[in-house]
C-alpha cells in the first residue's frame, strides 16, 4: 500500500514483496478493519500547562488548552491501541500490562515495547527483546537470553540469537515450577526496564538494560533455576564459592549468586542457598575481566541528562546508572555513535548490528557534540546564468491552488502542511507576498482546524497509554501508537513558521502544539501525562517507529529523515517561541539522530555494516539489523529518499561527509523516475554544482508528492551559490546560523528570531550583525 504522497506504510505489519523472505515470516498476512473503542480514562492535571483539569464539554469531552483542544473520548467508529488493528480477531482494545502498584504513563515505542503491549493469544509474551549485546525472550516457561552471535546476510543483516540443539536460546532463567506466567512491565528508566513474570504465588524480575551486558534475576516463592541449551559446546569453566562460568554456543557467561551462595553441579543450575542471580556475557575470561564484572550491582534507575552552551556551540549528554549507595556499578557497553563523541577510556567487546561495542566503567559517561546550527530557510539566490528570479516565480504561480485537504489522515495533512509551509519563505523572498499570504492563510486554517478539538479533523488524549493520536489517523497511527514522530513533525514545523509569521496564533494555540511535541519527545520528568522522551531511544540515539516493536527483528525505523524533520521542528518551534527548553530538547534530539543516522543508516566510517554486507545504505533499522528495503517498494530511490525527504535546512547534515555521500549516491548516475529532486535535493548538500547540473538537463522530472518544482530550484540553486555546509568545522553563538564554503567564499548565513538586533560570532572569528527576524548573509572572499 502506498500513501497518495508516495509516501509509504513505514511499520503497518504488512510485509511487501520488496522485503526479503526472512521478514516475510514475521507475521500472518493482515487485514485492516473497523474495531472496539478502548476505554476512556480521566487525564491527569499535567496535561495543562496551569496544572488545572478545565471542565470538559460536548460529546468527545473536549478539554482546552489554550484556543486550541483535545477530546478524551473516541470519536465513534474510531479505535484506539489493539491487539493488532491489522489483523481481524485481533482488533480488541488494549491497556497497558503494568504491574500491581505501578502507574504510566507507559513508554511506548521502545526497545522493549513487546513486554508492555498485549499483543493477543498469538504472541502472549511479545516478540524478542534486544538490549544489546544481550537478547532477552519472554515465554512460557520463564526468560531466556543470550549474545544474538548468528549473522545472517542478504539484501538485510541480522544478528540472530545462537540456538541449541533443543532449539532454546543460550541461558533460561525460571523459578522452579512456574508454568504459563504472565508477563508485566514493573518498572523502566531511561534504557532499562524491570519484566516481571509471575503465576499461582510464583514471581520472577529481570532488570535489564541497553547497553548492559549484564542483567538480574529475583525469584519469589520458589528458587531460581538456570537451564542451559542442549549444545555441543557446552563447558562449565567456573564453579567456585558463589560464580558459576558457562561457556556454549560461541559465547562466555558469568552467573553470580549473593556471597556465601555455591552452585549446583548439575543443570539446570540452582543456587544454594536460594537467592537473587546476575548474569553477565564476557569478551573474554582474563583475571581482569572478572574483577571487572564482579560485584555488578542491579541499577536502580538509568538517566540521561544534556546542557547546550551557546557560546561554544556545545551539546553536553550524560548518561548515568543509578546505583544505591556503595554499590558497584555494572560495566556499560557503547554503541559507536557514542565512543565516538565521549573522552573515556572504551575497550572493545562485542559485535552488535550498529558496529562494535566498547566497554566502560563507573556507571556513567558523558558525550560533546558540536552544533551546526539550523536555519529556518535558505536565502534567496541572486540572479546569474543559472539562476533567473523569473523562471523562480512562474514555478511559485505554478503552486498558486496548492491546498491542504480538509478531508485526510494525519500523515498526509501532514505532509500537504510541509509542501505549502517551504513556500511561504520563497514567495517571501520573491517578493510574491501575495501568494505567501495566501498559503499562509490555508496553512493557519488547516493547524487550526486540528488543533482546535473538534470534529472532523481532531487529536486525541489516551490517559491510559499517555499519548496523542488524530483522527482522521494515518497508517494506524491510533491502533499501533506508530509513526508519531514522522505525522507530527509537519505539524510543528508548520506552527513554527506560524510563530515566526503571527506570534499572536502561537500564543494561543501553543499548549496544543506543544502537546505533540510532548507526545514523543516529553522532556519534563514530572509531567504525568507523558513518558518522558517515549518513542526516543536515548541509549541508541534515535527514536524508533512501532509503538509495540511487534516483529521478531526487534523495533524498527525507517524513515530517519522524517525523525531529523521532527526533532528539527521542536527546535524551530521552541527558538521562535523563545523557550529555549524546547529549543535545546531540539538540539539534543536532532544532534544524536544524525550522529545515528550517519552511522547506522548511511555506514559513514564503514563502522556499523558486517562486511558481508554489500549494500551502501539502508532504508530500515531494526532492532537486531538493518535492510536495504523499505516498506513499499525496492527500488534504490526510494530506499535512499527514505532518508532525505522532506527537503529543508534540517537535510544539510547529510553533506558532513561529502565523499562518503557522494558514494552512495552510485546508482543515480541515470536520474531515476521517481523522487528525481529528492536526490538531487539531498546531492546539492554535498556537491550543489553537480545537482544542479543534474536538474537542468532533467527539467520534465515528476516532482515528489511533498516537494515542489519551486521549492527544489530555490534549494539547488541556494546551495549552488553559498557552497556545501561547513558542519561543526565553523560554529557560532547563534543556534540559528550555519556556514557554507565554496571555492570563492565563505557565506555566513544567520536567522534572528528576535525583535532586537544582535551580534553574531563565529569560531572562526568572523562576525555578523544582525537586525532582528531577518535571515541575513555575509560573504568573506577566499584568499
């Protein structure tokens, strides 16, 4: 199925043919259908900015939130999370599993997700869980896990668990005698989580964590067994005082009992006397290894923390486990993405599908990233012999009766929003203010109109899963709480350039708009109505798509450039509103995605691909791998667009690496029939002269659905003349300035959000000024 944008069904579970057989058989063919409406709950009062619940009216419940609203209840014939909205005899409303005692809002979208979502009779323990280098499988006779060691290559790459010859997973963890539990969420933090198992008096926990290569074990009511696989390999290397070493299946483990325990000699492996188990996958067996791992105490949470420092355009994040007093922290293995930006001492370890991870001691660690800068948009070209302001302005009349349909699903609202909202600017800059008024009014009627609370274009409050869907919905954005960022990310973009145009319609419509950006990227601990950062990855450094990361590969993303658009757009939002909260939430969010995307999508360093991968991107990541493939179709434009669209000043990052991106722009030597100024849009970030020689000799191109002809010959012909983006080689104080060199000149352009006129300095001692909102540019000849 494919939008009528072109833009695809990123994470329905439906699997198109130009995926390969192994996702083929993740799940049943499905079939969409209307189903039951969930229950409605009361919303807690941090749902409003004054921490007051307003009364609430008509017949959805519509409750305020500034001039904008949001209904409690399901509109009729509407639904909410289910079992699986796809599949028929699975259409059956959902509630969180949380267990006794604990409250939501739960965070949904997540690694372990699975754990959380009742997923129906079909898949009573969810799906595989990947914490990395850990594997964790839920079932019916306890929890067992492993180093998923088994890679497997093709069109995709996958790390599969190693199994025995019994089938079973490396290590089962069980209390004796628990049969048929059920399984809960008891308790998560940033990049951890508690699962709880329990049955007839019977209960067990396992605390686990991204990043850990260890996890714990807590058995109530009978004692904890340990049952290994049938496997050739298999080899006890340990069995001293209270440590139990296994060896099977390519891969080391350290059990360890409370001090004063011993083990039994024989499987399935129980410690005497009776007590809580940690677990620990090891590199290796040396002396030092050991002392290393002894002693990894259960954290007690996990928490990420980040501060923006203008002046040196820093970005600093700490990650941290926290531990109780006295107790050891476990060592924490990191992905390259953040090797790569902390200062500690890192020891290489394991394999996982983002490259090799590499250990670190203490319990926590701290990242630097420099900011490039984001501008709201890019300056107008001059006129030359490529560039002719008339030619600029038939295009823009060309998008005169461009509208937003006022009868459509949140996705393509959304992205008719994003068409319309990268006009407005130009026509600016034309001095076709006619236009620009009037695409403005269009786009102000239609944000209006979604975020005022009434039918028939409306958003939802779900208190019980604490988060927001619209209806109309898109791509079961509702029944699977998917793909939140990608619809919401138009949205706020568009209420950015509305703050910028009409500070007076921000003002009043602000709480609604904040509302979404508080759906997936909550940044505020104490706010009960929404997981703090909940479809956002913090350990992995993106955000993932499926709110129950319902597949055997894990959770899944595909379009990564749809999520730089969102983190972008709370950047934009909170920089023209003044709330630099939300506007360094922004920088946080857009500075990890790209260093992710870069890694892990694009390969650059060649860090994060097995070498039997011969591929030069990938269109999705899943939780064990990644896939040159999309969702809708497999051909090589759409697998690499999937990563640039849409097209505004938050695509400059994909020129940081020039020759690498060029690489693996390979396959478009012949221009391809479809999203043509896509890839030549996302070219010109790298080599804006080649792209734009690429646009004048294919002028008949079909333009993609959220990109017009207008917008794709100010973006080429803009960066033809500025030159590539610097990156983070020049920053500045100003958040909203970047930096572009050619062979002529550095161009410093600068946007001031504000009403006063400032200085901005750059780091490489240049300085611009500035009159306030006006995007300004300063030209230094090379010498």
């Amino acid at each position: 199925m494919v939008h009528s944008s072109s833009r695809p069904n990123p994470q329905a579970l439906r699997f198109t043919i130009c995926l390969p057989a192994i996702l083929l058989v993740l799940l049943p063919a499905l079939a969409a259908a209307d189903a039951p409406s969930g229950p409605a709950t009361n919303p807690p009062a941090s749902l409003f900015p004054d921490g007051k619940v307003p009364e609430a009216t008509g017949p959805l419940r519509r409750v305020a939130l500034g001039s904008g609203g949001v209904v409690l209840d399901l509109p009729p014939g509407q639904h909410g999370p289910q079992q699986n909205p796809y599949e028929k005899e699975l259409q059956v409303a959902v509630v969180p599993k949380l267990a006794e005692g604990v409250s939501g809002p739960p965070k949904t979208c997540s690694w372990w997700s699975s754990a959380l979502w009742d997923l129906g009779p079909k898949q009573p323990y969810g799906f595989p869980i990947y914490a990395w280098p850990l594997g964790f499988v839920a079932c019916e006779d306890g929890i067992s896990c492993g180093l998923p060691s088994n890679l497997t290559t093709g069109t995709e790459y996958h790390w599969e668990f190693a199994r025995g010859a019994d089938g079973k997973l490396p290590l089962r963890f069980q209390p004796k005698g628990m049969e048929r539990p059920e399984l809960k969420v008891a308790g998560w933090g940033d990049w951890t989580v508690t699962l709880r198992m329990t049955n007839a008096g019977l209960s067990m926990d396992a605390v686990i964590g991204k990043g850990l290569p260890m996890a714990w074990f807590t058995s109530t009511g009978a004692p904890l067994e340990v049952t290994p696989a049938a496997a050739p390999d298999f080899n006890v290397w340990r069995n001293e005082r209270n440590e139990l070493g296994i060896s099977l299946l390519g891969a080391t483990y350290l059990l360890t009992a409370p001090a004063g325990s011993s083990w039994s000699t024989n499987a399935p492996f129980t410690p005497q006397p009776a007590g809580p188990v940690s677990l620990a996958v090891l590199p290796d067996t040396n002396a030092a290894t050991l002392e290393r791992f002894r002693g990894g105490a259960t954290p007690q949470d996990s928490r990420v923390s980040w501060s923006y420092d203008e002046k040196s355009a820093t970005l600093t994040s700490r990650y941290e486990l926290v531990m109780a007093p006295g107790a050891k922290a476990p060592p924490m293995a990191l992905f390259p993405h953040q090797w790569l930006l902390t200062q500690a001492t890192a020891t290489d370890a394991y394999n996982s599908p983002r490259g090799r991870m590499r250990l670190v001691d203490g319990g926590s660690f701290t990242t630097k990233a420099k900011f490039p800068g984001l501008l709201p948009d890019l300056p107008m070209p001059a006129k030359d012999d490529r560039f002719d302001p008339t030619k600029l302005n038939a295009l823009l009349e060309q998008e005169a009766d461009a509208r937003i349909p006022a009868s459509t699903d949140t996705y393509a609202a959304g992205k008719a929003l994003g068409k319309l909202s990268a006009l407005v600017p130009i026509a600016r800059q034309a001095g076709r203010n006619d236009l620009a008024d009037a695409w403005l009014a269009r786009i102000k009627a239609s944000m209006t109109d979604w975020l005022d609370g009434a039918e028939p274009n409306l958003f939802r409050y779900d208190a019980a899963w604490g988060t927001v869907y619209g209806f109309p919905a898109g791509f079961e954005s509702n029944g699977f709480l998917q793909d939140h960022h990608f619809h919401w990310g138009y949205f706020i973009q568009a209420a950015a350039l509305l703050a910028r145009e009409d500070p007076a319609w921000a003002k009043d419509y602000g709480p609604a708009v904040e509302l979404l950006i508080r759906d997936c990227a909550n940044w505020n601990r104490g706010d009960k109505a929404f997981a703090f950062l909940r479809s956002y990855d913090v350990y992995e450094g993106h955000a993932w798509a499926n709110g129950p990361a319902a597949a055997f590969p894990g959770n899944n993303q595909e379009s990564s450039s749809e999520s730089v658009h969102f983190d972008a757009g709370v950047f934009q939002w909170g920089l023209a509103t003044g709330n630099r909260v939300i506007r360094d939430l922004g920088i946080f969010l857009y500075l990890n995605d790209v260093e992710a995307i870069h890694r892990y999508w694009l390969n650059e360093g060649k860090l994060a691909f097995p070498g039997s991968f011969d591929w030069p991107v990938v269109g999705m990541v899943w939780g064990n791998g990644a896939a040159h493939a999309t969702w809708f179709n497999g051909n090589p434009q759409f697998i690499h667009g999937i990563n640039f669209l849409p097209i505004t000043p938050a695509s400059l990052h994909l020129g940081r690496d020039r020759d690498h991106f060029l690489s693996t722009l390979a396959p478009f030597d012949t221009p391809p029939a479809d999203w043509f100024d896509i890839i030549e849009c996302a070219r010109a970030t790298a080599d804006p002269a080649d792209a734009a020689r690429r646009l004048e000799n294919n002028e008949g191109y079909a333009p993609e659905g959220g990109q017009s002809r207008a917008a794709t010959y100010h973006w080429i012909n803009s960066l033809r003349q500025l030159g590539y983006c610097a990156g983070t080689a020049v920053t500045s104080d100003n958040p909203s300035a970047a930096v572009f060199t050619n062979a002529a000149a550095t161009n410093y352009v600068g946007w001031n959000p504000d009403g006063t006129n400032r200085t901005t300095t750059f780091s490489d001692g240049a300085t611009m000024e500035q009159p306030g909102h006006t995007l300004r540019t300063k030209s230094v000849p090379s010498h």
